[in-house]
C-alpha cells in the first residue's frame, strides 16, 4: 500500500474530530495535528491534518514519512520539488487552494472527476470554509485548486 492510500485511511477515521471549544483552532485532537508540525499554540490546522495523516500512514508502514513538515499550505507547495507538483489530481494527492495573501487551504483527494475532487479536509465546515472546526468530506470545483502534490 502506498503512503498516500494509508493517509487517506487514516483521514477518514478522523471524521467529524473537532476544535474544542468550536473556533479555538485547539483542543484534542487537534492540538496532536498541530503538534506534530512542531506548533503548540492555537492555529490555522488544515496542513498540519494533512501532515498527521501522512505520519500515522508512514509510521503504520514503517516507511518515511513524505509530505513537508509544515503548518503552512502555501509553505508546502513552494517548499516541494516539482517532481511531486501536478496540475491534475490523483487519489491521495494534497490539494493546495490559494486565497491571496498568504492564506490557503488543504486536504487529501479522496476520488474526482472531470470537473470535482472529493475530499477529506481538516479546520473546515459543512459550508466548505477554510476556517472550519472539524474533519469533513468535500467536493470542490477542480478549477479553484492551485495543484496537487502527489507524495
């Protein structure tokens, strides 16, 4: 199994974990995502999520962990070789979103097609925001996604 299979398995098996209290960006568990990209303060944490997924799938491999330690979307894509960079998703890629100004958004592709991905996201909502509360699954416009890194 490859490290990004196992990362969206473990993904999934943290669906609906939220920030306790509601908008803190803290709280078990994620204050364990943030910790494991070496923050310990209430943040943004949807990178950090991905980061944890890829760790526990690595550790569960007993392999290395691929993915950029990083609680930064947008540090990701520019820290990452372009050999992993892609225009077009596969199934356990990291989607990067880009909002301008230093703020971005992640999560794990879980399926897609033409026109959608389907994913599992961390610090979103039902509404899809990128300043969200818990672990949810989403389908986005495949023309808002920056790209794709494919560990």
């Amino acid at each position: 199994m490859k490290v990004s299979e196992k990362a969206l398995l473990v993904a999934a098996s943290q669906m609906g974990q939220s920030e306790k209290p509601p908008g803190s960006n803290w709280g078990e568990p994620v204050k364990s995502y943030l910790g494991s990209v070496g923050i310990n303060f209430p943040a943004a944490w949807c990178m950090a999520f991905v980061y944890w997924c890829f760790n526990e799938a690595a550790k569960g491999l007993n392999v290395k962990n691929p993915a950029i330690k990083t609680g930064g979307v947008l540090a990701a894509w520019n820290k990452a070789d372009k050999t992993i960079k892609s225009s077009t998703p596969a199934i356990g890629s990291v989607f990067i979103m880009d909002f301008g100004k230093g703020q971005g958004h992640t999560g794990l592709v879980e399926k897609f097609d033409s026109q959608y991905i389907y994913t599992i996201e961390g610090n979103t909502n039902d509404a899809g925001s990128r300043e969200g509360i818990k672990v949810c699954r989403k389908k986005r416009l495949r023309s808002g996604i920056k790209g794709y890194l494919n560990y």
